[in-house]
C-alpha cells in the first residue's frame, strides 16, 4: 500500500513528466546496453539512461573470457564487439609471491578489449535498434505511477522525470541507498578497491598474467594497438589510507611481487586511462529482483580473478531480454517475469559465483592461499578444473 505523500507525489511527477517509454534501462554498462538495443530490436520504445559520460575508462581487468561470445551471438552482437579486434587471448599466466609460476590453457580463446571502445561499441549498436540513450543523468528515485513507473533523474544538476511500462536496473554493485539492489557493506566483510590504468612499452605474450600478492592480485591483459591493461583487487585494510593516485597503488602491489615490479619496470602509464572504484561488494549468491529486475553486477558480482564479471553480465541480459519482451507483449505477467528470470539466472550462475567466492576467501587467508598455491602447481589438471569451473556454460537457445 503505499502512502498519502508517496502517491501526491507520484501524481505531480506524472505532471512534469518528460517523455514516455515501454522500457527503461537504468546503468549503460554492458548488461544495460546490451538489454535496450535487444528490446529496442523488438520494437519497443527504449530508454538508456547512465550517470556518466562516455566514453569513458573503467575499473576492469578488460579480459572477456570465451564463453562471452556464445551470448554475444545470441544477443546479436558478436560481429559489433569482433569488429573492434580484440586481442585473441588462449592462455593465463599466474604469477605468486614467492616466484612460483603456472601457465594454464583457457577452455577457449579470450578477448582482451578496452571497455573505452567496447561499452561504446554497444552503445552505437543499441542506438542503431532505436534506443534513445541519455548519458550524464543520474536516476535517483523509481515509484510506481499510472501503468508503470516514475523515474527521477538528474541531469547537470537539474530534475528530469520519465515514465516507462517497465524498468529494469542495471547500474552494476554500487546502486545507491533507497534506490532497487541497494547492497550495504556486510559488516566483518572484507572492503576491496578496484583500480586500472593502460601501460605502453609492455611486450606481452597473447596470455592474460595474474599476479598475487599480500592484500590483492592484478591482472595484466593486451588490449591492442600495443597497449596493456593493469587492474587490480585491493583489500582496503591492507594498502596504505589517503587519497592516493592509482599509480601509487599500482607501485605499492608491485613491491609486493618482485616479477611484477620487474614486469612494470619499463612501462609506461597512458595518460587519462587511469580510475578507481570503491567499495567493490562481491557477491556469492544472485539478488535478481528487488522491486524491478536486476542484471548484472547488480544482480551479483563475481570475485574479478575469475575474469567472469563481464560474460555474466552479458548473459544476464541475454536471460532478461526475452522475458522482458514476452511481459511487455502482454504474455506474462510480472510474477512470470520474476520467477522465470530468478531460476534462469540461478541455475546459471550459483556455481561460478560460489567457487569465486571460495577462491576469493582462500587469496585473503596466507596459510590457506599457499596451499592452494603448493596444490595448483602440483596439480595443474585440477588448477584447469577450478578455471573451467569458474565458467558460465556456452549459451543455449
Ligand atoms: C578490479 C576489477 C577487475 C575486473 N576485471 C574483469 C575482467 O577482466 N573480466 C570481466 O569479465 N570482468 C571483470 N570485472 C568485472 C566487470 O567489470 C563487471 O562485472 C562488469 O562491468 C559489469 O557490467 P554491468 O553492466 O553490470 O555494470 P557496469 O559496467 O558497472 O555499468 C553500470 C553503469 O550504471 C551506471 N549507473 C550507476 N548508478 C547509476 C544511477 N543512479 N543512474 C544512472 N546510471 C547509473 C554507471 O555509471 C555504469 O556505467 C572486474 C572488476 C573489477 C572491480
């Protein structure tokens, strides 16, 4: 039931409302994207709403592990992401403290992109399916109105409102308080903080290296044009407090490895590709509903070693687009919506989002993390295993 003041001002928002939509996305990240031009594709009036302008860089390994390109085909982007040439990436290299290394085959061929262009890349395609895309609008309240939804933004510090048929939230981990997925910092949890940067002058086999050390690991991907991406995982409490640049994190984790100080010793960071985020909440079970649908990191976010943040949140589009579409057609009801969507992405993405959590939790633990180490290297078979493991299954129609 909702309240006298909830509704007046549900009413007077209907009043200044600025353009009607059947589909509003929230977040044009890649899961976002993905969804409109999917539903702007079927003919539905989308909107595409983000708080940032783009391009822009973004905390991110920038590795899209292979079973991406199952969903890509299915959500008819393959040949709009193979177009920007990615770097074809078979195999990982990890790289512990003490100087132990282990190379793995991946199940697949990776690509190693930049989210610059890759995030543009769907940006242009769901504006090509006839999605309206509104960046630099910060949605900072959902309520339900006449058939639908209420959406207050705001945009250069002005209130904008929209009304939409349907909403669905795809803003990634750090969905504000009040607003749908909203997740609280669990307490006794350990606070991560996530940052990148494009290094040159880093000669770099086709393979992603991971590199771990006290507090975190990094991951070093080609993503052309000679350029390197590093990002790293860093538990808050064990890096030095204040405010920091991301090239002075970047420096302390490579003190804390010596193959990586040596590996970085020569390169050089690209000027303006630098970001940081904060906190970053890794999830070990999906949240896929909360008012409206949720898709991916803010459905759940996978621990960033697995290199599966990406693919998931693809693949949750690729779930939520035809559900979406069969609501909006009148064939299924919104209680429909939500158990179909709930059990697709479960049975999907329990098992990778368990076992990364597992893996997250044993690197936080020294004496845990170097038997986990010892056992990799003396048994590579089940080191593929676990990766294998890690994966979401290719897409099936
Ligand atoms: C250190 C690190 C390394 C990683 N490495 C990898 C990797 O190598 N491979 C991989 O697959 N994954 C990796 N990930 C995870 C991956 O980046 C995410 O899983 C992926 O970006 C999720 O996409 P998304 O579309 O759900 O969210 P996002 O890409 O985060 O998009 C969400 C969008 O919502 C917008 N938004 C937020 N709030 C609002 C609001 N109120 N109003 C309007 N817009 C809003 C944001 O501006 C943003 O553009 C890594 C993550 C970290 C932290």
């Amino acid at each position: 039931m909702r309240s006298s003041s909830a509704k007046r001002r549900a009413e007077t928002a209907v009043k200044a409302v600025e353009a009607s939509f059947d589909a509003a996305v929230l977040g044009a990240g890649l899961a976002g994207s993905s969804l409109a031009g999917a539903l702007a594709g079927k003919g539905w009036r989308t909107l595409l709403l983000d708080r940032q302008t783009f391009p822009r860089h973004k905390v991110c390994g920038e590795f899209l592990s292979p079973e991406a390109q199952s969903t890509l085909q299915a959500l008819g982007l393959y040949e709009t992401v193979a177009a920007l040439k990615p770097c074809l990436i078979p195999q990982t290299r990890m790289v512990f403290d003490g100087g132990a290394e282990l190379g793995l085959e991946l199940p697949g061929t990776a690509w190693g992109l930049s989210r610059y262009e890759l995030d543009g890349a769907l940006h242009r395609a769901a504006g090509q399916a006839g999605a309206v895309l509104e960046t630099g609008t910060a949605v900072t309240a959902i309520y339900p109105g006449a058939d639908g939804y209420i959406i207050e933004a705001k945009r250069s510090g002005k209130p904008v409102r929209y009304r939409a048929r349907t909403v669905i939230a795809a803003w990634g981990a750090n969905a504000g308080p009040g607003l749908p997925g909203f997740r609280p910092q669990p307490r006794g949890r350990r606070a991560y903080l996530g940052v990148k940067s494009h290094f040159r002058g880093l000669e770099i086999e086709p393979a992603v290296e991971m590199y771990f050390f006290r507090g975190g690991y990094l991951g070093l991907c080609p993503v052309g044009d000679g350029t390197v991406n590093a990002a790293a995982l860093l538990e808050q409490g064990a890096f030095a407090k204040g405010s920091r640049s991301v090239t002075a994190y970047l420096e302390e984790a490579a003190g804390r490895n010596p193959k990586l100080a040596l590996r970085l010793a020569g390169a050089v960071p690209v000027e303006g590709t630098q970001a940081a985020v904060a906190p970053v909440r890794l999830a070990v079970r999906p949240r896929t509903w909360d008012t409206v649908p949720l898709l991916g990191d803010a459905a759940a976010m996978i621990a960033p070693l697995c290199g599966g943040g990406m693919s998931m949140a693809l693949r949750s589009s690729a779930l939520c687009a035809p559900l979406a579409d069969r609501y909006l057609q009148g064939d299924i009801d919104i209680a429909g919506w939500e158990r179909e969507y709930a059990h697709a992405v479960r049975s999907e993405f329990d098992g990778p989002l368990r076992l990364g959590g597992m893996l997250q939790g044993l690197l936080g633990m020294p004496a845990a993390a170097g038997l986990a180490k010892a056992a990799a290297m003396l048994a590579p078979g089940l080191a593929q295993g676990l990766v294998r493991a890690t994966r979401l299954k290719p897409f099936r129609t």
